[in-house]
C-alpha cells in the first residue's frame, strides 16, 4: 500500500490520484474481459448511501450483489452458508404448503421467526 501513497499530511496518508485512476482503469478492463467471457461479478456494498445504487446496478446488468449484511465464510466456508440457505428454502417450502397450520402455534411462531432471522442473514 505504501508505494500508492502521494504522501502524509496531519497524520493522514493521501493517496496517489495518477496511480489511482491507472489501476482503476485496469480493473475495468480485467472487468470487462470477465463479463465478456461469461462470467458473473459479486457487487458488494453495506453501506446504507450505495446499496439502492449497488441493487440497481447488479439487476440491470443480470449480476449478483450483496447490499446488507455481509456473512462472515460466504467465500471460505460456503458449504455451510449453502446448507443454511438449503433449510431456509425447505422451512419455506413447509410454510407455503400450509404445514405450519398443523403445528402448535408456539412452534409454528418460531419457525416464522427462524425463517425472518434466516433471510436477513442470508
């Protein structure tokens, strides 16, 4: 990081604007090449003033984004994060199919609940 750093004022690094612009060219093209072959880019952002933008942005051009939370081991350990996604998927299915109505209403309460808390997690 040190060699992109123009230089220290209060205690404050500024960065190198030319060598900025240079590398953010080059991951456009890098970028580019990658949606050109096929492949798919992660828009990232939970910051409260660009997730409208990011949501946009990744629909409009068919790509996948996360605008909320960030789930620590969504790239490291996903098959964990793939077996809860499983559950939420079949505890949604139960509820869609009425199944929940024949269960007591305090278990059926906290599988609602578990499928609110798992859906804003994943």
């Amino acid at each position: 990081m040190k060699n992109y750093i123009f230089t220290k004022r209060n205690g404050i690094h500024i960065i190198d604007l030319e060598q900025t612009v240079s590398m953010l060219d080059r991951a456009c093209d890098f970028i580019q090449q990658i949606v050109a072959e096929g492949g798919k880019i992660l828009f990232v952002s939970t910051k409260k003033q660009a997730q409208d933008i990011i949501e946009e942005e990744a629909k409009r051009c068919d790509m996948y984004y996360v605008n909320q939370r960030w789930i620590g081991g969504v790239l490291t350990n996903f098959a964990t994060i793939q077996a809860r996604i499983d559950h939420l998927v079949r505890l949604e299915d139960r509820q869609a199919r009425g199944d929940f109505n024949r269960l007591p209403k305090k278990e059926a309460l906290k599988l609602g609940e578990e499928i609110l808390r798992l859906n804003r997690q994943v």
